[in-house]
C-alpha cells in the first residue's frame, strides 16, 4: 500500500500547494513510483492506462525542473515538448498542466488540427516553457518555421500505442529528428507492441521502468457484467437498462461512427439525454458534447474508441459496450472511463452470437470472467427489471487522477 506523501517525492513548495488546491491528496502507484525517477533525470518507460495519474507523473517533475532552470526559451522556441495522439487528449494534459503549474511563472500552451492556426502560431511567436501538441498540427507549423524545436530539453510521448494505431509513428520519428540529443525523454503506453518498444530503443537513453497493469485496474476498481443478446434486440435492451435513474452518466460505445450517430439519435428519439461523440464530428461539436456531459447537461454519450483513452469525466457511473470491440486491449481503456479516481463503476456488455470469439479474448486478457446477467426483456416477466446496482464510492473521494 502506497503511503507516501508528494513531498516525499521531493516536489518543491510551489508545486505542493498547486496540488492541495487542485485536490490532489496522496500519490497514486504510477506518480509514486515515477516521479522520483523522473527528478533525478532519467529517461523512463510508463506502462500505465489512462485513470492511474500518469499526466500528473510526468508533468510534475517537468514543471519542477523548467522552474528551478531560470532560462527563457527564445521566439519560437519550446522548452518541453508532450505529444498526444488526439486533441482530446492534448487538451486534458493542457488542462493538468495549468491547475498544476498555478503557482509558477511558466508559459504553456496547446496546439492541435482542426482549428485556425493563427492563435497557436501567436502563442509560439514569443516563446513556450511547454508545449502539448498533436504531431499533424505542430508538424504543420515545423514546415511553415513557426516553431523551433532545438531548444527542448523535455520530451514526452504520452499514449504511444495510440499513436501506432493512428498512424501517426512516422509524424512522431519526424518531430524526435529535429530535437537535441541532450535531454530528458519520457514514453508512456497501456500496451507495448513490437513498433513501440523499437521506437522507445531509439528514443529513451538508459530508460527506467514502471508499470501499473490494467488488469489490477480493471478488476479492483470495475464491476463487470455480460448481457448475452441478439444484434436486433441490444436497443431495447438498452433502453430498458436506462429506464433505471441509478445509470446517471453512461458512456455507450459503438463499433462505428455511423452506429454511434444512428443510437444517439434513436435514443434521443425515445426521450433519452443523448449526443455522440466521434472522430467525423467537428472539433467544437466534440468539445459541446464533452462539456454537456461533463457538465450533467447530457446524460449518455454514445461514442466510438476515440473516447476511449485520454478523457477524463468524473463521475461515469456506467460504460455499456453496445459492440465488443474487435481489440480486447480496447475494452480495457473502454471500461476505464468508468471507476476512476478512487470510486467504483460498473461496465456492462452486450455480446450477440457473433462476438462470443471476442467476448473470450476479453476475458483471457483480464483474467477476469464477466458475471452473466439476466436480460431485463426476459427478466420482465418475473417482475424484476433491474440491471445491476449502482456503483459506490470508495473512501477519500477527494484523490484524484490527473
């Protein structure tokens, strides 16, 4: 059991006080375990899914080492550098980074597709102590000398299996060319496939290792439940499940973009809160939705697996895989948006006759058998409609991941 302190870690005061107003109490295992690595200059290896704290892992010895180093990054220039796969994710990391380093004088922003340029390239002109980028966008801007990158002496490279997945490795070997060899690298990753471990070879320098598995993750934290049910009757069933006002916010994940706008729209229809989120809909209609559910305002997101890493949403009380996805390591960063920040969740399952094969390679990752459950259609009969109970907090709600 992790019973050390932040100021254990040897974070300066600045920094200790930033994470009492933010309400951050104890370090979760991934901080514990990283942070004292990353202050003594090591390059490191994370294996963590997201909901363990690793931005906060990184980002704090990051800011540390910036503040204690009075030099001024130079027009253009950047100091540390964090690449992350989506601009969800950036933003969540921008976000942290600045409750994180209230306390500092540091400059810090964000860039990433899919807005106007003019802004970001603005915010870069006089200099950045820390930028968090996408690699399409801040390659768009090495191509038009709006930003140098032969200053840095941070690099991290947050969700890297994700950028394999994506496609953007290639990007990613571009950016890492033009820094300096002299500075402190970072590479975090759920999973370590054989393109990731060569590129952290070529990137990291006498790497240290931590590890935080998702199976501890997803057995402690999620309740897990399968409705075996067929392809025409998961809506229903899914409405029926709604009905019950202990499912307050629920993430429904679907196998396509055009699926998830279809059931959004059909629940919407039946007088449900609903909207979808995915990677065909506008930057500002994402970030709507994203604010209306996590602002209460919309009670069920219907998503594809771009939500299913890097968004953090308090509270989810529910995740409903409409479709098991293809990939068992994605229901693992599925279920994750749920039982986040020291509480419960529950993460319920529809498996129709064809996804039993990926039902079975779900449960062989987790190690972890899903409770069968009764379907509330069938169930109705009996008198008894109820889907499982609702998710309870655990004690010291006031932790929290970052």
């Amino acid at each position: 059991m992790n019973n050390r302190t932040f100021a254990d870690l040897g974070l300066a005061e600045p920094l200790l006080r930033s994470l009492h107003e933010a309400g951050y109490a104890t370090p979760t295992p991934i901080q514990a375990k990283a942070i004292p690595h990353l202050l003594d200059d090591h390059d490191l290896i994370g294996i963590a899914q997201t909901g363990t704290g690793k931005t906060a892992a990184f980002a704090l010895p990051i800011l540390q080492h910036l503040s204690e180093d009075l030099v001024r990054p130079p027009a253009k220039g950047v100091r540390a550098l964090v690449l992350a796969p989506t601009r969800e994710l950036a933003l969540q990391i921008s976000e942290s980074v600045a409750r994180l380093s209230k306390n500092l004088k540091l400059r810090h922003t964000v860039i990433f597709g899919g807005v106007g340029q003019k802004p970001q390239a603005d915010a870069l002109a006089r200099g950045i102590d820390i930028l968090v980028a996408t690699p399409g966008r801040l390659i768009d801007l090495m191509n038009q000398g709006l930003v140098r990158l032969d200053t840095v002496t941070h690099l991290v490279l947050d969700e890297a299996d994700r950028m394999l997945d994506m496609g953007f490795i290639r990007d990613v070997k571009k950016i890492i060319a033009k820094l300096p060899d002299q500075r402190q690298s970072m590479l975090f990753s759920a999973t370590m496939p054989t393109e990731v471990a060569k590129l952290a070879r070529d990137m990291l320098w006498e790497p240290m290792r931590v590890e935080v598995t998702p199976e501890t993750v997803t057995v402690e934290a999620i309740e897990q439940h399968v409705y075996h049910v067929g392809t025409a009757d998961k809506r229903s069933l899914l409405e029926k499940l709604l009905t019950d006002p202990a499912l307050a916010r629920v993430v429904v994940f679907t196998r396509t973009k055009h699926g998830a706008n279809r059931l959004a729209g059909q629940l919407l229809k039946s007088g449900f809160s609903a909207d979808a989120i995915h990677g065909n809909k506008s930057q500002n209609a994402r970030q709507r939705a994203l604010a209306a559910f996590k602002a209460g305002e919309c009670r069920i997101l219907v998503a594809t697996d771009l939500f299913a890493r890097g968004i953090d949403v308090a509270e989810v009380t529910h995740v409903i895989n409409f479709d098991l996805p293809n990939e068992p390591e994605s229901y693992v960063h599925r279920i994750g948006r749920t039982g986040r920040a020291g509480r419960t969740g529950i993460a319920l399952a529809f498996c129709d006759p064809s996804e039993r094969g990926h039902l079975a390679a779900i449960e062989k990752l987790t190690r972890v058998r899903l409770a069968v459950a009764g379907s509330p259609i069938q169930a109705s009969a009996r008198g008894d409609t109820r889907p499982p109970p609702a998710p309870a907090r655990r004690p010291q709600p006031r932790r929290r991941a970052a």
